[in-house]
C-alpha cells in the first residue's frame, strides 16, 4: 500500500512525475515477481549446472518467448519498415564483440562469486540477503573501473563492432520464429538434461493464499509474467534494466570528484543502461526501489524474511563478485535484465550473445566450486 501511495504522490508531480510513477509500479510487479518465482540467474543456472534441476530455467525461456511476442507487435508499430539501417527507438541493441563476449564470462564469474546477479541481489535484500550489500557496493566500484577502461575499449573495438539486428535480415515474422525455435530447442535440451527436477507445475493446493503467497510460482508462468511487464515497460517508459541508476550514481560521484575522462567517446549514443549524470533519482531508480520494497513485503507475507548470516569470508567474495558485477555490466551496457532478456526480446544478437557467454562463465566457475568459497 505504500508503494501505490507513493506511485500516486509521484503522479501528481509536474515534468516526470508521471514516468517516476510507473516506473516504480513495475518495480513493484517485479520485485513481487522476482520473490515469489526466486527468479535470479545465478540460481537459476546453479540448478540447471550441480543439480541438473532444469525446471527454473524454464522461467527464463518463457520471459524471453512472451517479451519476443509483444516486442514484435510494438515494433511492428514503431519501425514498420525492416530494410532501413534504423532501429527501433530505444531497444536494447548492442554492439557484438569480443568485449561483449568478455563482460558476459566476467559477469557469470561474478555472480558465481557474490551469490546472485544485480537484480538477484536486489529482491535478495526484501529477503533479508545482507551479503547483497557488500555485492552492491562493489558493483558500484565495478562501474567506476569499467567507466576507465571504457574508453579504451570503444576506440579499439566497441566503435566499429557491429550491432546486428535480426529483423534487418529476417523480419519480424522471420525473427520472432528463429527466436522461438531456438528457445524450443533450449527447453528440450534443458528437460532432457533433467534429472532431479522439479515439476513443471505445482500440485493443486486448496488454499488459494497458499498458492500465490507460500509456494514458489511455476516457472512457465513467471516468466510469461515478467516478459508482459517487459513489454509494458518498453512501450511506456523504457526496456527493462536494473542497472542505470547504479552507474548514473557511480557516474556522477566519480565525475564530481574529477576521477573520470572528461569525455566517455560514444557512450551516451549507446543503447541499453547507459548511465548518465544526475544527482536525482532516475526512472531506473523508482523501479528498483519499487523492486527492493515490494520483495520485501512479499517476504514478510510468505514468512520468508530471515536475515542471513554474513562473515568476512563471504562479504569479501560479495564485494570481489560485485566487483566484477558492475565492471561487466558497463561494458556491456547492462546486466542479465537489460542485455540478457531486454536484448533477446528485441531480436537483438547481442542478447543471445550474452545469455551464452554468461552461463559458460557460470558453469566454468561452479565447476571451479567459487560459489563454495
């Protein structure tokens, strides 16, 4: 109730009230979302990876496969026309390299490291995650060195890396069936690498409260649900993304204090969490503050709020994976919301791109045990 109260103040506000409104409002779906499906990447890619429990990721295919459906419609609106050079407006569409393929290894490590990815750590706070903290703050240590190695890496590489767009060759018809074709193909791979999964679906429960605030929703229908608030988000305000307020905060406290290139070449005509320098809450912000708060209440409704135990041990692998977090996100202009899922769903190479490169990087590092560290 408190966060509708203050989606309401936030409407009546003059410029971009209205934005900051329903940015927290789909803060607050997923943070509801996110909880109640457990839906974190890392943990999502652990099951699959040590316990071949492939149920989760199923999750994932079907945010993707919804999110693909209503980008194709709302594209179809916005850029009618595929054989042009343009893009659609705003659509998290990036550069494909070496650098992406990098941060996506990077990323996986990292968050094999600190326990969870950026939006993993986020909703993990309602929870009562205290090691989401030291992560969080070493992402913010993260963007600063990625904003310094920036750079170099756009003139050496990200400037002339292509940005491949599968409508520009296949059409929104031709793209949305390769996509989902391919995410048939992950789903059967996935449940034929299934041995100790969970089912599909929940047995029926009597209790309608059990349903929606005890038990874990099926995967199928959390991620259907997040690929619609997804589509929502992109036609209102913006693709989802988790980490624009984090570098924007990280951006201008290092700007101020002069630690930063006077000029970041190109980043601001990128696509994706392009951080930007501000010291007002951006509408990235209202949504994780809307995620953090409404995981929160989920928690405490589900009595599933518990403070967890944190040591030096583990806050400092939290702030090294943070670290590695935020460096990674930067350079590829988002994490596993806004490139990974965000990306995919815009027919983007550069998501897929990502999806593939973090989970390799997951798997090398849980083979390596660092999650145990």
């Amino acid at each position: 109730m408190l966060l509708l109260g203050l989606a309401y103040v936030l409407s009546g506000r003059e410029g971009t009230g209205a934005q900051a409104s329903f940015s927290l409002l789909i803060g607050t779906a997923l943070g509801i979302i996110f909880e109640r499906a457990r839906f974190c990447f890392f943990c999502i890619f652990r099951d699959a990876i040590e316990d071949r429990n492939t149920t989760p990721i199923l999750s994932v295919l079907s945010a993707i496969a919804v999110g693909s459906v209503g980008y194709a419609i709302l594209f179809g609106q916005f850029l009618p026309d595929t054989s042009t050079e343009f893009f659609p407006p705003n659509a998290h569409i990036g550069p494909v390299s070496w650098v992406l393929a990098l941060a996506g290894l990077v990323f996986g490590i990292g968050m094999t490291l600190s326990g969870a990815c950026i939006s993993g750590h986020l909703y993990r706070i309602g929870q009562g995650s205290l090691r989401a903290f030291p992560a969080l703050l070493g992402s913010l240590i993260g963007f600063g060195l990625g904003f310094a190695s920036w750079n170099k890496l756009y003139l050496s590489t990200l400037a002339t890396a292509p940005k491949t767009w599968l409508p520009h060759t296949f059409g929104y018809a031709g793209s949305l069936f390769i996509t989902l074709a391919l995410l048939l193909i992950l789903a059967l791979i996935a449940r034929r690498w299934r041995a100790t999964s969970e089912p599909i679906s929940n047995a029926p429960s009597k209790s309608f409260y059990a349903s929606l605030i005890i038990k874990r929703w099926p995967p199928l229908l959390s991620g259907a649900l997040v690929g619609v608030v997804g589509t929502v988000a992109y036609l209102r305000i913006e693709p989802l993304g988790v980490t624009r307020q984090l570098s924007t905060t990280a951006r201008t406290v290092l700007s101020d204090r002069g630690y930063l290139p006077e000029t970041l070449e190109g980043l601001d005509v990128m696509k994706g969490c392009i951080a930007v320098v501000s010291s007002t809450i951006t509408n990235n912000g209202w949504l994780i503050i809307g995620i953090v708060f409404a995981s929160l209440a989920a928690a405490l409704a589900g009595n599933r709020f518990s403070w967890q135990s944190i040591t030096v041990k583990n806050s400092l692998t939290a702030l090294i994976g943070g670290v590695m977090l935020g460096w990674s996100s930067m350079i590829a202009l988002g994490c596993t919301v806004g490139v990974l899922l965000s990306g995919t769903q815009a027919f983007a190479l550069s998501g897929w791109v990502f999806f593939a490169t973090v989970f390799v990087g997951t798997l090398l590092s849980i083979k390596l045990k660092l999650h145990k560290i």
